[in-house]
C-alpha cells in the first residue's frame, strides 16, 4: 500500500472506525501513525488493549492537531457536535472525511466548522455487518466494497482520498448528495426500517407465540431479525437525517404493498405471479454485479 | 439411519423433493425403494440423469402405486389436482404426507380424496434456500432444521413419519394447523411478501436510479433480493392460501410502520431509539436457540 497520509486520525471506535484501523495496521503498520479516540473511555481502552492504533489519545484535540487526515465514524447525529470540537486544532491543509449513511444531514452538520485551510469530503463505505463496537471490527470489511466519495467535482484531494480508500480495499465512486441519499434509502435505510418493524410487531405477539416465532424463526424472518439488531443509536439518527428520502421511499412502498395486499385479498394470482416474477431479475443483476 | 418405510414415493421433484432424495440416497441408499415423479418431463430427465431416486416414474400412478409413504413437495396449489390423480391408486396402509408452506388449505385440498384404507398427514420442513428446480437439491438440507407434523395427536402413524424425519437430520414437532398457519406467516410468508414488494418497488425507478440500486446494493436490500427471487409460482400459492393469517399479520405490520413513519416525520428521536432497541433481544434469542 502508498501511503497517502503519513497522519490519520479516527474519532469514533465503533465497527467503522476499528475497521479502519485494522486494515491500515494489517497494511502498512510501522509507517504511519494512527491517532484514535472515541469519547466513551471504555472504547478508547478496548482498542488500547488491541494495539491496533499507534496512539489512543485521551482527549480529542489531542488526537487530530498532527494528522494530515480526519476519520470522523460516528452516529450521523453527533457529527456537528464533533465539528464543532475539532474545527479550531486542525492542521493546515489537512483533510476530514465522516463515513456517515446520510450525506445532506452530514454537510449540512460539519461544512460551517470547516476553516478555510482545510478540506471537508464527505465520503461513505457500503460496508458493515449487524455487529457494533469496537470489538466488532476487522481488517477485511471494505474489501471489494464501494466506498462513495460525495463530491460535485474531482480535486487533488478527491484523488488522494480515492488512493486512500482503494488502499483499504474499496471500489470507489463519486456521487452526488442528493442521488447518494435516495440510493441509501431504497437499498439501506427501508430495508433496515422495515426489518425494525417487523421483529418489533412480532416481539408484541402474546409470550406462546413469540416464543415460537423465536423457536420457528424461517428464512425471511431470521435475515430481518439480523437487520434489526443493528445498533439503535445509529439507525435513529439515520432515520432523522435522512427523513425526506427516507419517507419519498417509504410511501411508493405503501402503494406496492398496498396492490399487493390486494390481490392477496381478491385472490388475484395472476397480478401476485406477475409481481413476483419480475423482482428474480433484480437478483440476478446483483449476482452478476458481484455484490451478493 | 433405521429403514421405516421400504418405499418411498416423491412427488415433485424441486428444491424439497430432490433434497429428500439426496438424503434418502447418502444415507440408505440400497435399503429402500425410491420412485419419482414430476408433471415436468424436463425435471423427470433431470432426476433420471443425477441418479437419485432408485425409479423415475413416467406416470403418476405408477409412482405411487407400490409406495409405504408418499411424499407431496408440490406447490401448495397443486395438491388437491395431484390428490384427485393419486387417491385411487394408494396401497392399503400408505402414509401420504406433503411438504406445503400453508396447512389448513392443503388440509381442505387433500383430505377429501384420502381413502380410509389411508392415512393423510400434513407435515412442513421449516428449511429452504432461494433456489427451486431439480438442480437446487441437497442431502443437508434438512439437517437441524424443524420438521413440523401438523396434526392433533400422537399416532402410530405420526410416529413413524417422526422418526423418518428425524432420520432426514431434522428435529421434529407437532403442531396444531391454526397456529402453524399464524407462525409461518410472521416468519415466513410476510417477510417474504416484503421483500418481493421492496425489490419490485425498486425495479421502477427510471433506468439510471435501478442500475445503480442494483451496483450498490447495500446489506439489507441484497438480503431482500435473495428473498424475492424465490420461485414467484410457489409464493403466489401460497398467499393465496394463507391468504387469512397473511393479512393479520399485515394489519399488525402496517399499524407499526405507520408509528415509525410517524416518529420519522415529526424526528421523535426517543420513540425510534426505543422501538429499535427492543428488536435486538429477538435476534440474540433466536442465536441462543441456534437456528440463526
């Protein structure tokens, strides 16, 4: 791996930001310095036992003043608080960079702290599993994953943060804001809102019941029950940051599943045979894609 | 694995019925009689070639005629055409059982043409992959997954079909047809319903929208795919016979997604926190039971 940034810096130890630090230690350990922090002191001890950062600092001023980049991966509603701590101990010309599921929200958050010596671009890896923590990370997670640059234009630091990224293992893309947030919330933030409800209408069911649904969990159920034990924190802000994609999407799947239950009611199998025939395709892309 | 019937009939030669034939051939495979049959002359030429079943039946009557135990791992809207065809030709003391996703309807379907020499007995293995046909089989299949009896008592007869389940790999239950109907809609056929409508809802954005939803399909939407590429003429029959639990369980969905829609639209942060805090113990109950 060319080292990009002989300085980076995470804040946030969680999946994301351990991950991170996996994959550069697994990579190029003895040539940069890895700066960490995370503002619980039981994560910053993890990862301190782990080793797998150069410097788990104590405060945060102390763990961004030397690097030439800024991870920022935490909840997208604690970017502007964030920002706002940073802002005033940055280093000329350094780079910060979230790896937030909402764009719009994050922009809107982080951009207003960022000096005029510094660079501020957003960027976010399709990478993740149900696990959260820093004990839930590891080295291989972004490898042949997207990792989305949001960018209207190409810079000298886009490139630089491509290098970085691709490093790491990811495929990397520049995207929009707006197009990068209604792509998440039809391929991420629904799936994980309707996998939420799910469970939780199943959890409602009288004990006998739900005792069985845990007991008989099929295929379908027990993928949404994986969804849906995704970190709470980090979903809610989601959902907060990203509400107008989020109920755009929301409401043409009310009307699908609508006609749907429909036909079920009418017992029209000629309209269920057709609809579900058409979605097979979409798999087969996603197989062909390699993403599956 | 102890012989219970000496010769076995399946009827329907996809993903469960060639699954059946695989184990029955890794693991007695000269001991028993297996004959087999499918209204596809393609899928019969299929089975014939992978030499699973000892006999590949070219007429339905002769398939069964001779059989201790027959085997319905037909679509459930199949089984009262393929009992009319079979009710005739029953050796005096045969068990036929079927494999259907929905029970009361199968029951209503089957019973009627089920001669008193004869013993009908519903059953339903809770396994599966999103892969149908003759190809899709395989001998593990079953291993560790339930296999539901549907019936109201203990018998002979249920004892013996227990036991050749449980020599499949499977651990068996008995469970009245109510309740398995209400169980599999939760965790079965409305996720599964879901997914077909997130996925078909994706597939008409405009073209460029699609073909990125589809290059950066993330964790969640992915799962659903795989889910809605199932065989749509299996899934439509079975919403069509399952129609009644199907649709309570979608009232009760839809009331929850309407709250969350709700707490999105008015960014109630505490209510979507704890609604997605309460789905995480589902999914650590369902490890704890080992069926993630």
């Amino acid at each position: 791996m060319k080292i990009i940034f002989e300085k980076i810096s995470v804040i946030g130890l969680g999946l994301i930001g351990t991950s991170i630090l996996h994959a550069l230690k697994n990579k190029v350990e003895k040539k940069i310095t890895t700066y960490a922090y995370d503002i619980n002191p039981q994560h910053r001890s993890i990862v301190r036992d782990m080793n797998i950062a150069t410097i788990v600092s104590e405060d945060i001023e102390h763990a961004v003043k030397n690097a030439d980049l800024i991870i920022l991966s935490i909840p997208v509603g604690s970017m502007k608080k964030v920002a706002g701590q940073i802002s005033k101990h940055l280093k000329k010309g350094a780079i910060v960079t979230d790896t937030g599921s909402t764009k719009l929200s994050v922009i809107n958050d982080i951009k207003p702290f960022i000096p005029k010596k510094n660079y501020f671009i957003p960027s976010h890896p399709l990478a993740g599993t149900e696990y959260s923590g820093p004990k839930s990370g590891f080295g291989s997670l972004f490898e042949n994953r997207y990792w989305l640059i949001v960018s209207n234009y190409e810079s000298e630091e886009t490139k630089k943060l491509d290098s970085f990224f691709s490093g790491l293992g990811s495929i990397v893309e520049i995207v929009n804001v707006q197009y990068h947030d209604r792509i998440l919330a039809i391929t991420s933030h629904l799936p994980h809102l309707i996998a939420f409800t799910i469970v939780g209408t199943a959890s409602d069911f009288e004990v006998d019941l739900k005792n069985d649904v845990i007991k008989f969990s099929a295929s379908g159920f027990r993928d949404f029950t994986r969804l849906a034990s995704s970190d709470p924190i980090m979903w809610r802000d989601i959902f907060l940051n990203n509400a107008d994609a989020v109920l755009e999407m929301l409401q043409r799947f009310n009307e699908d599943l609508s006609d749907l239950q429909k036909a079920i009611r009418k017992k029209d199998g000629k309209k269920l045979h057709s609809f579900f025939s058409r979605t097979r395709n979409i798999r087969k892309k996603i197989i062909e894609a390699g993403q599956s």
